[in-house]
C-alpha cells in the first residue's frame, strides 16, 4: 500500500441506516484497524429533497451502540472538513469548470420535455434513449454552440447541467480488489450530469472530489456502485488525480428467494433489518436490533460473517479478532443469503457469555415492568434459565413460574393425579417440613427417593410449576423455598 489507509462510510441521511449500510461501515472500518489507518464519516447530503430530518444523529447513534464509531466525522477531528457535503457545496463548481476546460465536460441545455420527447420517440422505435457519445452533439449542448452563445445563455439564467464527456472506442481495463479484473466499453457508458445550475453537484462529481480532498485510499463501498466505476476512474484520470483502490461488497439477499434484502422485508418477514428503531412518518415503527434484544458484538459477529470468512471453522469473533484477521482478499464475490435463524444463534452465544449478575439487572427491568417485586434470587433464576434463551425478553416465559403460583393446571400433565395422589403429596409435605437445610443437593438427597418409588416426580412439577416445564426440580424448590413450596402442594391437593 503506497499511502496511508483511509477509507470513508458516506451515507446519505435518507431515512433509517439499513443493515447494508452497516455491514459496509463495519468492513471499511475493520479495514482501516487491521491496516493501522483512519476510517472517517461523510455525510453525503446534496439531494436536499431526499433529506429526512432525524437520519443523520440516527447514523450517529447505530455506529457508536456497534462499537464502530468513526474518528474523523462532523464535529470530531475535522481534519479535512466540513464532513457535510452540503457545507462543502462551494468547492464544486470551480472542479465542474475545469473539468469545462479540459474539455472532459459540457454544458447541456436540454429541457425536461426535450429528453421526454427522444425517451418516447427512442421507445416507439423499440430502443433505449442514451444521452453519450452518438446523440451528444445532435442535442443542445455547448458542444455545438458558440462560446459566445454558451455563456449568454448561462448568463440569462437558463437552466442546464455540467455533463460528463465520456471517451468513445475505449476499453477500461480496470481492477476491482474483491472482483479482480473489470472490463468496460466506453461507448455503452451515459454522459452522466456532474453538476446542475443550481449550483449543487451531483452524486459522482462530488463523491470524488471529496474522496481525493479527504485523502481516501480505499473506496469500499456496495455491489451496486459497481456500474458507476468506470465514470468514476475516468474523473480521476480527467483531474490528473490518483485514482484509489476500489472493492465492491457482495449484495445482503433475502432470506428466501433472490434479490436484495430491502427496507420492507425486515418487518415483512418478523426480524430486524435496521440497528435502532425507527419511527415513520405514518408512526409506524419498524424494529430495529437495539430495541429486539440483540447484543450489539452479536450484530457485528452476524454482519462480519455476510460475505467474509477468514478460512477456518470459526464463528465466534470479538471485535478485536475480526480487526486482526480481516481481509479484503477473503471476502466473496457471490451475495450473502441472511438468515434470521443464524442471525438469533449467534445472539444465543453471547448472550451464555454475559455474567448471571449482568443478565439479572436486565432481567430484574423486566420484572419491574410487570410490576413484580420479588424476594427471590433472580442471578440464581436467570443462571438456570439462560441457557434456553436467545434473547433477555426470553427469560420471563420461560421463568414465570417462579414468581407467580399457578392457576390452572396443565390437562395433559393431569393425566398423573391419582386416587391416591392427594395422600402422597400430604406425605411428601411432611417430609419437606423435616428438611432444615433447604437446598437443592439436601432435597435431591432426602426426596428424590420417595418421589421415585411413590412415581409423583410429574405430579410434584405440576403443583409447583402448573405443567410439566421448568428448571431441575430441586433447584426450583430451594428458589422457592420451603414455605412457597408446601403453599404450592397444598393449593393444589385443594384444587384438584
């Protein structure tokens, strides 16, 4: 690597961050970790119209819960700044100009209703209306007018745009880090507009400028930026510029079916597609990772693994390995399928590598919710539980029992009362009023003989729990204790 690593996320602030776009900041600031270099944040926002209030502290927000906060970006270690390119909207036109008079751009005059007008025609004769090197000099454009008339025209305050003038008959033969060796034909590119007179650039112009300002070494951006690659190395060969090194990301697909995972499909399909929540303008609100429970290094171990591998059997990866052994050269060309179900595994592992005594403050959020308030040991509960869970929103279900004696009683589990059933559990209350020490090792000890030979181990749960679920049944009495124990028993020798 010639020059020092850095590599840029630049997303517009449209609406909410998808997971996409998060998976392309992860990889680029993996990237710049792993190679000792800067990876910094732009706010790509020239398209006013599409500018959603919220969207940019949202971006914020979602990188910074990930744990993958840039360190230059609006307000931080403005090196290079502004980091807005709408604050930079100055720089612009004086590259749109030179770009003039070099005679790799020209003015187009070209009306709404003129392009409308050979879209339509192009249609009729069944083909495609391109705006390029066969029709550029056809149509209203500098290239074809005076000087004189150019510059009367602009002066007048008549509408047009700074398009590109692409090069005819060449072949670029260009180099994609991920994809390897690129090949495009100059004559089926677009004259893409750089600039428009309102003084705003477009996307590519500004895009570019801003790179080379920034000092960007490495462009990692999207699959779908593919198709704007040669535009964007031919304006670095038109500004005499060094172009950096690009790699384009694999496509995040549908969990089922082809296409890209879009917007719509995360609460379409029951799982998250955005980091944090996001409220619509209908106040709908779709879901996002942070609001469903999920651990943020669980996200980051998900998304790294979309598309990257480093080679092993591997799944489990702290923040700091992934910074160590990521590689562009390893991450695969063909799109990566999500899977909701993978997706919860890996929250389910680290979630088992949480502390009791963390996982129980969360639990014990819960159970303040519900209005629970409780003298028993919630580590101890949340210790046994957790390993059936995937997420803390888990842990109430599958522990309720312990906090609320049942109601009902469970039909099929009812099957195993008795006639003699009610004599039984009179005995084995007896026998649990002689235990002293009323813990899981001495109720093991001194009662599971009698509920073996008496064959009323089935019918103790369901006194204690209403069905036949639950924790090892020792465990749940020492929780409960000896008086919440004999209540349960005797409430239900009463009801059934």
């Amino acid at each position: 690597m010639s020059k020092p690593v850095r590599v840029r996320f630049a997303p517009s602030p449209t609406g909410p961050l998808h997971i996409g776009g998060v998976r392309t900041a992860l990889f680029n600031y993996l990237f710049a970790k792993k190679n000792n270099g800067v990876f910094y944040l732009r706010i790509e926002d020239t398209d006013q119209n599409r500018f959603v209030p919220g969207a940019e502290e949202y971006i914020f927000e979602a990188l910074e819960w990930l744990g993958i906060s840039p360190s230059e970006t609006v307000g931080k270690n403005e090196k290079f700044g502004p980091y807005r390119q709408s604050e930079r909207k100055h720089l612009y036109k004086q590259y749109a100009d030179e770009l003039i008079e070099k005679g790799w751009a020209y003015y187009a005059f070209d009306t709404a209703e003129a392009l409308d007008f050979h879209r339509k025609q192009h249609e009729e004769q069944g083909k495609t209306f391109i705006y390029n090197w066969h029709n550029r000099e056809k149509l209203d454009t500098s290239l074809v007018l005076s000087k004189e008339e150019t510059e009367r025209r602009i002066l007048s305050g008549e509408a047009y745009v700074v398009r590109f003038k692409t090069p005819v008959n060449e072949t670029l033969e260009l180099k994609d880090i991920i994809r390897g060796d690129i090949k495009f034909e100059t004559n089926l590119l677009d004259d893409k507009v750089l600039f428009k007179s309102d003084g705003m650039p477009t996307y590519h112009l500004a895009n570019i400028v801003d790179d080379h300002l920034m000092e960007t070494s490495h462009v990692i951006r999207g699959e779908e930026w593919l198709p704007s690659l040669p535009l964007h190395y031919l304006l670095y060969k038109a500004f005499g510029w060094e172009a950096p090194e690009f790699a384009h990301l694999p496509l995040i697909l549908k969990p089922i079916g082809n296409g890209k995972l879009s917007k719509r499909d995360g609460d379409k399909m029951g799982f998250p597609v955005f980091p944090l929540d996001w409220k619509n303008e209908d106040g709908t609100i779709s879901s996002g990772y942070r609001e469903k429970g999920f651990f943020p290094e669980a996200v980051v171990n998900f998304l790294a693994l979309l598309g990257w591998n480093d080679g092993t059997d591997q799944e489990i990866f702290s923040l700091e390995e992934l910074c160590e052994k990521f590689d562009l050269n390893r991450v695969h060309k063909a799109g990566a399928k999500f899977d909701p179900e993978k997706n919860k595994w890996f929250n389910h592992q680290y979630l088992q590598k949480q502390s009791d005594e963390s996982l129980a403050k969360s639990f014990a959020f819960t159970l303040s919710e519900k209005s629970i308030s409780t003298a028993l040991d919630v580590t101890k509960i949340t210790s046994l539980i957790k390993e059936r869970a995937n997420f803390v929103s888990d842990f109430w279900e599958l522990s309720d029992y312990f906090f609320e004696a049942p109601r009902t009683y469970d039909e099929k589990a009812l099957k195993n009362w008795k006639e003699e059933t009610p004599e039984l559990m009179k005995k084995l209350i007896i026998e649990l009023e002689k235990i002293t020490d009323f813990n899981a090792s001495t109720l093991e000890e001194k009662i599971k003989p009698f509920l073996l030979e008496n064959k009323i181990m089935p019918i103790s749960r369901l006194c204690l729990v209403g069905s036949l679920k639950g924790v090892d049944l020792f465990q749940l009495m020492e929780i409960l204790g000896k008086e919440e124990t004999i209540r349960r028993i005797e409430k239900a020798i009463a009801t059934l």
